[in-house]
C-alpha cells in the first residue's frame, strides 16, 4: 500500500470503540475498512475477513447471511476484548458486482437456480474474489498470524497462499430460514463452505 493511501482514526460505535483503517490497495483501487478493537496483537489474532454485501450488511437482506455474519463477527471480537474486522469493497455478489448480482437474483427468483447456476447461466464466474487487500493491511498492522472468522476453507487456503498463518478457523455459522436455506445449502454442497446447521434441514426451513 502507498503511504498517503492509508490513514488511521479512533471509531466510536454502539459496540464500542475501534481504531478504523481506511486504505486502498493500489492507486485508483477500492476503498477498504479495517476495524482494530482492543489491545493490538500480533499472533492468533482473531479476525474476520468480511466481503461487502450492500443487500445484507446495509438492509438486511435475509436471501443470504452476510449481515448477520458482519454483526456476529463484530460482537465476538468485542465479547473477547480484541480482534480485526477487514471489510472488503468491490467484492459484491462474491466479485460480479451489485448489479449483476441483482440479475442472478431474478433468476433464482424466476427460474429456481441456485447462486452458482445463476452466475454461470450469465456467463458470469463464481468467485472472483482477490483477498490481498486484507494481507496487505494486516501485515500493515504487524499480524503474524490469525485466527480466522470463515465457514470458507477457500478463504484460508487463500490468505495462507500470500503468506499468513491461519491457525485456526472459527465457525461464523447462521440459523438456516425458509428465505436462505436454499442459498445456504448451495454454498455448502457446491462451494464447500463448511455449515453443520444445515444438517437436517430441508428447502422449507423446516426439520424434516
């Protein structure tokens, strides 16, 4: 990152305080969010890794369990005192952006596909996600290692291939509902999310 394209200021909210970091990765680049709470650390640090989702994160959508995640991350970092929360911009619809994302959505709505099969009936990727933002702000801010915040061993296998340590994954697991078991089960019979809740459940929401 370029100096002038980082800055750093304290960040009061309903949870607490935070030291916030607003960076880009490149000139021209998006602007990214990390929220430091506590005492900084250099190993085991426990962090979540967030990508933007307006849809969830901003107004709740319940077709997926992006904002429940960002507030049940949010709440375990402060439940143990310290912690990072990164926020990834330009990472909307796993990378295809917000309006194709909305054109996924009507096909699910529509025709019945799933996250995946709607992206590729567009001729859209799956997952274009590019994590080196939150490597490079974390080495920024002196992490060694983690303790990462995901259901997503892609997630892991990512953040270690540029050289940070996982040392372990904390589950961020959601209550399946009638409106997101459907996307739930896609994440995790095609894309390999790791969610044991789901065990039992059935399109409906409801235990068999």
């Amino acid at each position: 990152m370029y100096e002038q394209d980082i800055v750093e200021s304290d960040l009061v909210t309903r949870r607490g305080r935070f030291r916030s970091v607003a960076f880009r990765d490149r000139p021209g680049g998006h602007e990214h969010l990390a929220l430091v709470h506590g005492t900084r650390m250099r190993e085991d640090v426990l962090v979540r890794v967030h990508s933007e989702c307006m849809t969830g994160d901003i107004f709740g959508a319940t077709r997926c369990e992006c904002g429940e995640q960002l507030d049940a991350a949010l709440d375990t970092i402060v439940g143990e005192g310290s912690g990072i929360l990164v926020y990834l911009r330009g990472h909307e619809g796993r990378g295809i952006g917000l309006v194709a994302k909305v054109r996924t959505h009507i096909l699910q709505d529509e025709q019945g596909l799933d996250t995946v099969d709607s992206a590729t009936s567009l001729g859209l990727p799956v997952d274009v996600r590019d994590y080196t933002p939150a490597v490079l702000v974390l080495r920024y801010l002196g992490v060694r290692s983690l303790r990462l915040m995901s259901n997503n061993p892609d997630k892991i296998r990512s953040l270690e291939a540029h050289g940070i340590a996982v040392t372990a994954r904390v589950p961020l697991l959601v209550s399946p509902s009638p409106d997101n078991i459907g996307y739930l089960t896609a994440k995790r019979d095609r894309l390999g999310h790791d969610l044991p809740q789901l065990d039992g459940f059935v399109r409906g929401g409801e235990r068999p």
